[in-house]
C-alpha cells in the first residue's frame, strides 16, 4: 500500500518508518509520564492497583457472606 504511493524509493519509506517509530516512542514518554503523576482520581482518591484488590476482596467477602 505504502509501496503504491511512494514507488520504489526506500528513502521515503524509511523515513515514514522513522516517524512512525518516534511518535510510538513519543507517546510511550507520555503514557509513562502520566502513569506517575497524573494518577486516575476519583472524588479525589487515588485509584491504585492495591486500592482496588482490597475492595475486590471487601465485595467478594459480603458477597460471600450474603450467600
């Protein structure tokens, strides 16, 4: 597909692959940025992953109880 529109030339290719490539790696930064600081909050808790097993074990357990 790529191949259709540029011809044959590989320069063209590889530096659409290059682009390709630095923005994945862009946007690797930026998810690993914002995992670390902008952690998910509701009504302003943090929601970690230990946050939520806890509540998971809370719920099976009333759940557990109510059965």
């Amino acid at each position: 597909m790529l191949k259709d529109q540029v011809g044959e030339d590989t320069e063209v290719v590889k530096s659409y692959i290059e682009e390709i490539v630095s923005e994945l790696d862009d946007n690797i930064r930026l998810i690993n940025y914002d995992r670390r600081n902008n952690n998910f909050k509701l009504y302003g808790i943090t929601i970690t992953f230990n946050l939520l097993k806890s509540a998971l074990v809370a719920l099976s357990t009333i759940f557990s109880y109510a059965i």
